[in-house]
C-alpha cells in the first residue's frame, strides 16, 4: 500500500506538470472551452470548476423562477369585476309629535323687603325708654310705640307758647275797643262814609292779629314736636337694626332704627330676552296680577304673584328682570274675612318655619309661559348644530330638515319645523348625509346577546 500511495502521488504530481507545460506551449484542450481550466481533477480530462458553479447556478435558478412568473401571469384569467357591496348604517330614530306646550321657565334671586325704612329722629334729646322688645328680629304692628325720647323742652314750649296766646288775645281785645271808640268820636265830627284806615286803626288791629297767628303756630309746633319724642312704628315691621339705647342724646337727622316692611316681600328675577318673549304679561298693562309664580327655598314653597317689570335690559347678561311680590313672607300677618292682609298682630307666637320665607334669603323660582304652538321635543343628542335635524324617510333614507329652537331644557330642545310623526336620527346625526341610506334599529328587539349563565345557575 505505501508503494502504490508514492505511485498515486508521482502520478499525480507528473500530470500536473504535463499539464502545466501543456499550457505553457498552447498544445493543452482548447481555449474555447467554457471551463476554467486552472485546476482539473487527477487522472486526466476536463472538470467543472467550483468557481464556475457558484456563479452560474444562482443565476439559472433566478432566470428559471423569472420564467414561470411571466408565464403564470401571461396565461392567468382575470376574474369577473365586481362592485364592493355597500352596508347601511345602523342607527336608532325617535318618533317627534307636534304639541302646544306651556314651559316652565327657571330662574332665581334673592327676597327683598317692600320697604326698608331707616328711622330717624325729628327732634333733639335724650332717650329716655325703649319697647322691652326692641331688638333686631322682632316684629312689632303698625302704631306700635318704639322709644321715647325726653318730651320736657317740648312741654315747656308748649306752655310758653299758651302764655303768649292769652296775651296776644289781650291786647287784640284792646285795640279792637280803641278802634271802635276812634270811629264814634270821627263820626261825632259830622264826618260821613268810611273812615281812614289810620282812624279805625287797621293798621294796629292787624298786627295783633298776626301776633296772635303767630303765638299759636308757635304752639302748634310745639305740640308737633311733643308728639315727635315718641317713635312709633310706621308699618307693620321687623326691626332690622338698633342704633340707640337709653341715655343716648340724639338729634334731628340721626338715625335711631332701621325697619323693614313685612306685609309683602319682593324677589327681582332675571328672564333671558328669548324666554321673556315667551311670559304671559299682556295683564299686566291693565294693572292686574301676571300670573302665579312658585317661590322655592331650602326649607318649603310658597306662592307669589308677578307685579311689574323693570323693562330694562341688562346689558352684561342679556335678560330683563319679573318683579314677584310674596305676600307676609314671615307669616305673621292675621287676614281678614275676605282673606286680605291685615294688621300684625303683637304677641303671636312663631309661624312654622316652612312658612316662613326671609329677607335676603334666595329662592328659585317657576315662571310659567303662555301657550306655545306647534312645537316638537328633541334631545339634545339629536341635534345637528342648533338649526338642523337628520330625518329617516321612506323607511330608510336620511333627510336634512331645518328646525328653529323655541325653549331648551337641560335633556331636550322644543324645536318649531317638524310633523308628527317624523323619525328623528339619534345615532351620530351629524354624520349623516342627504340620501344616504340607513338601518333604522329596532328598540323593542334586544340586538345585543346577553352572556350565558353558568352552569351551576
């Protein structure tokens, strides 16, 4: 074996060399052959090369792969065109009636008093007593005696001012019997007619007489002011606020009490210009009552009456203000037989308190409208912008319909534009398109499946 591994070699080696001086003298195979001829296997002949191989295998097979695409897509039948099929939309309607509604109208303010008076003192002194009850939050009648102030400057006046009647009178008697003995003693003279005014001393007379007018006025001012130390009630009130005590020494013009009427209270409600269209007030230029209005507070309701407007519009918030007037918001008024407020009455005891409806407090309030005709109720989610309504008709087709917006609610819109029994789109209005076509959803079937129980139910 070593012998023929050393032949298989030399063997090997001496045609290599053949070979290589084959090619060196150009008596080697030919040069036209396609192979590469830089290394052959032993034993003679031509060989592929490696080379050779790895270049043009990976070519025949991309040309081989080129070939058959070309040819599937050149013998391929182009299948029937054919229009994608077009699926409605699904959306749930609303059918609308045409109604005539009366709508309550909401809004809110604070209870003002009628009157607020602040008393003040007409004459100078010092007080001298106040009414065991003259607190803030008392209630007190109509003539009810509140303070006194020291009346004895004022009865003295009144005494100077006799005196100097009765002399005043005195003297008038006097000049009167003078003048009467002065038109004797002219006429004496044989004189005739009427005598000079000098002679029957008018002059004189008529100073008395003024004199005396004068002593009275005088007195009759005293007696004013004798009644003004006593400050009385000048309507049936609450006393607010207390400016005095006993010993203070006041002068005309001070404050003393600040009052507040009691038999009807006033709450000033803001209307928006579009709802105060809608309000029943043609009463009230006859100077009658513009309807009921029902007052509500934290602790009850009550029921007032609108009695004016201010017909002035408030700029910054576009509304006009209803006056509402509630009559004896304290209940504490005693009522006649004919049911009209009387005269408080001193002494009551307290009201209960959902009766009782403060100054100051707020309330709400419901201000009905007049009768609206033709009128539609719409959600809100139904509404394309605030002019505009999407409308199924013939079964499945949209419509665009123009609607005009009368009275809003939080949940809803009234909206004028509509006929009965029109379906109103409320599933995505707005991106519903004229004509387009649609699935109108049956609310009556439940289209969405309900989950299977378990098995131990």
């Amino acid at each position: 074996r070593g012998t023929q591994s050393g032949r298989s070699g030399t063997d090997y080696d001496q045609a290599r060399g053949i070979h290589l001086a084959d090619h060196k003298q150009g008596t080697g195979p030919s040069k036209r052959s396609p192979f590469p001829q830089s290394f052959c296997f032993p034993g003679g002949g031509i060989g592929t090369t490696f080379l050779g191989v790895k270049i043009v295998l990976p070519i025949l097979v991309i040309l081989l792969g080129a070939g058959i695409f070309v040819g599937t897509q050149l013998f391929k039948k182009s299948p029937a065109e054919t229009e994608p099929e077009i699926v409605p939309r699904a959306v749930k309607t609303t059918k609308v009636e045409v109604t005539t509604e009366r709508f309550d109208i909401r809004t809110s303010g604070f209870l003002q008093a009628r009157d607020r008076s602040i008393v003040s003192a007409a004459v100078a002194g010092p007080i001298v007593d106040t009414h065991e009850r003259l607190y803030p939050g008392e209630f007190f009648a109509a003539g009810e005696t509140l303070l006194q102030i020291d009346p004895a400057d004022y009865e003295t006046q009144i005494a100077r001012a006799e005196s100097q009647i009765a002399a005043q009178k005195a003297l008038l008697a006097q000049e009167e019997a003078r003048a009467e003995q002065a038109l004797r003693d002219w006429r004496k003279l044989g004189r005739s007619g009427e005598a000079p005014a000098l002679v029957a001393r008018k002059p004189q007379l008529a100073q008395l007489r003024s004199a005396l007018d004068a002593a009275v006025a005088e007195r009759d001012l005293a007696r004013t002011n004798l009644s003004r130390t006593t400050v009385e009630a000048p309507f049936d009130s609450l006393v607010s606020a207390k400016e005095v005590e006993v010993g203070h020494y006041v002068t005309p013009g001070a404050p003393l009490l600040t009052l507040l009427a009691v038999d009807f209270a006033e709450v000033r409600l803001p209307v928006d210009l579009e709802d105060f269209a809608l309000l029943d007030l043609e009463s009230l230029r006859n100077n009658d009552s513009g309807g009921e209005v029902e007052l509500r507070a934290d602790q009850g309701r009550r029921t007032g009456e609108i009695v004016r407007t201010e017909n002035v519009v408030d700029e910054a918030t576009r509304s006009m203000n209803v006056i509402v007037r509630l009559a004896d918001p304290y209940a504490r008024l005693s009522k006649s037989e004919t049911g009209s407020i009387s005269r408080i009455q001193p002494g009551d005891t307290a009201p209960a308190f959902a009766e009782v409806f403060s100054v100051g407090q707020y309330v709400e309030a419901s201000l009905k409208s007049r009768p609206v005709k033709s009128v539609s109720r719409v959600p809100w989610v139904a509404m394309r912008g605030r002019d505009e309504v999407a409308v199924v008709v013939e079964g499945s087709l949209i419509e665009i319909r123009p609607v005009s917006i009368t009275y809003e609610t939080a949940e809803a819109v009234f909206v004028r534009g509509l006929q009965n029994g029109d379906e109103v789109v409320l599933t995505s209005p707005s991106r519903a398109l004229p004509g387009e076509k649609v699935d109108v959803i049956d609310d009556s079937v439940d289209t969405v499946p309900s989950k299977p129980k378990p098995a131990d139910e």
